[in-house]
C-alpha cells in the first residue's frame, strides 16, 4: 500500500501539534484554574448547607406535630420553596464561576492570538473583550436562574425532595438535618460536585476564548481553518470523544460526531478533551 507525502505530512503535523497541547503549559494552567474555583464553590456550597438546615429548623411542619397528619403536599412544597427562594449564596457562586470564567477565557483567546501571529496583521488582542462580556454575562444568567443546569435549580430539586418527604412522614428535624448534612459529602454540596462544575467551567471558557479570537483572525483575513478533536489518549476517554477524534481534521463550521462544535462535549461535564486548529489551503494542505 502507497501512502502519498501529503497525508505523510499531515499526520505527523497533528501528532506534533497534539504533543504540543498535551505537554503545554496551558494543561498545567487550566487544572491550577479547575482547583482554585473548586475550593471557592465548596466553601460557597458548605455555607449555604449551614443556612439551609438553621433554616429547615423554622419550617411549620418540625414545629407542628399535629399538623403533620393533616398537612398537604402542595402546603408543605410552597413552604419549602418559598425558604429555598431565600437561599444565600447564589450570587457568590455566579461571581466565582464568572471571574474565574474571564481569566480563562482570556487565556484562550492568547493562545490562538500568539499561536496565529494576530499582532503581525493588525488584529488587537482587545477585539476579544465583548465576546467574553457576553460570554460572562450568560454566565450569570444561568446560574443566578432557574435554568436547566443553573445551580440553584439543581440545589432546590435535591433540598425539596428530602424536606417534602421529612413533612409526608413526620420525621424529626434531627434527621432531616443529617440527611441535608450528607450531602455535603455526597450530594449537591460536596466537593465533588465542586470539582465537576470547576472542571466543566474552565475547559468551556479556555475553548470558547480560543474559538473566538480565531473566529475573529478567520473574518478579518479570510484564511481558511480547520479543527480536530484532541483527547488525553487514556483509559478515562469515552467512546464518544475517541470517536470526534478519529475523524481527524474537519471544516471549521462542521460538527463532531458528538455534535459539538468544539470541545469539551457538552453533555459530559468531565470532558478533559481540547480543540486543535490549524490554517489551510484551498486544497486542504497546512500552511
């Protein structure tokens, strides 16, 4: 079998550009990042566990034993929502994420600048600047809502779960409160919740300033991009990221297999995958 010098050379410019992302410190950079959101939103989410169960004491329901046995569902809910529409901290997680989402963000809009040679053609690194306002904004939309995936929606559907069933029952506050108690370790205030929304958080931002300041270079030079699905080529790769990158390269405004645009894949919060880009000839072969 004959294997032509062009697809030689191509596939020795991905894996040297593969080696490049994976030995970056850009790697080194975004995990710093996923840590430092991840200590602020557990200290965020453990203050928020404290209010809940202080407050949980006050329901009518742990105060009124005879009214247990004639209570409502809808009554006990209404309370409940109407405790958890108070919940402090949400507009200290949408700062967190939020800040950290601007330096990263900014970081990956750099990287594609530096890497593309934008300021050899006249293109400012401050173009990028509304994108990311926009970005950011969005941001703080959805987690200060009640949005599918905000962090409040996610927080109330666990919390009203495990009070409506403490006034259904007539369990005792004490136990109420170590069930709440538990999932700080477990649940919707552990760490480990923490890490899943840092490591999401910081990836989308890194990719999005990345894919923005080339969105950019492509407009105002009229250069022709493509990009590739780059995974970390471990046991922990899905099947569905080792499919978007077998496909190698493809045109800038294709999609994935997945159907993702660009990386991480939107429906795996722990997708430790990149994008790779690279400018190209009308007949395809890397400049």
């Amino acid at each position: 079998m004959c294997i032509d010098k062009n697809t030689i050379d191509k596939a020795i410019a991905a894996i040297e550009y593969k080696a490049s992302i994976l030995g970056s410190e850009n790697g080194q950079y975004l995990a710093i990042s996923e840590a430092r959101m991840s200590r602020k939103l557990s200290r965020s989410f453990k203050r928020q566990m404290e209010w809940l169960i202080d407050k949980a004491a006050e329901l009518s329901f742990f105060n009124n034993k005879a009214a247990v046995l004639r209570i409502e569902r809808k009554t006990a809910q209404d309370e409940i929502n109407r405790m958890l529409d108070d919940m402090p901290e949400d507009e200290e997680l949408a700062g967190i994420i939020a800040n950290g989402g601007e330096t990263v963000y900014k970081k990956g809009a750099k990287t594609a600048y530096t890497k593309f040679s934008m300021a050899d053609i006249g293109i400012s690194f401050d173009l990028v600047n509304p994108y990311a306002i926009d970005y950011l904004n969005a941001k703080k939309t959805l987690h200060l809502s009640d949005y599918r995936g905000s962090i409040k929606r996610t927080t109330k559907k666990k919390i009203l779960k495990i009070l409506t069933e403490a006034a259904e029952t007539g369990q005792s506050y004490q136990e109420t409160g170590k069930k709440i108690r538990a999932q700080g370790a477990e649940g919707v205030f552990s760490r480990y919740r923490s890490e899943l929304i840092a490591t999401n958080e910081i990836r989308h931002a890194y990719e999005e300033g990345n894919h923005e300041m080339l969105d950019i270079y492509k407009k105002e030079t009229g250069t022709i991009l493509q990009k590739m699905w780059l995974t970390k080529q471990d046991a922990q790769v899905t099947e569905e990221c080792a499919a978007n990158e077998s496909v190698g390269w493809i045109g800038w405004d294709e999609h994935f297999p997945s159907g993702d645009d660009i990386s991480p894949r939107s429906d795996h919060p722990r997708c430790r995958c990149s994008t790779g880009y690279r400018a190209v000839d009308l007949q395809g072969n890397p400049l």
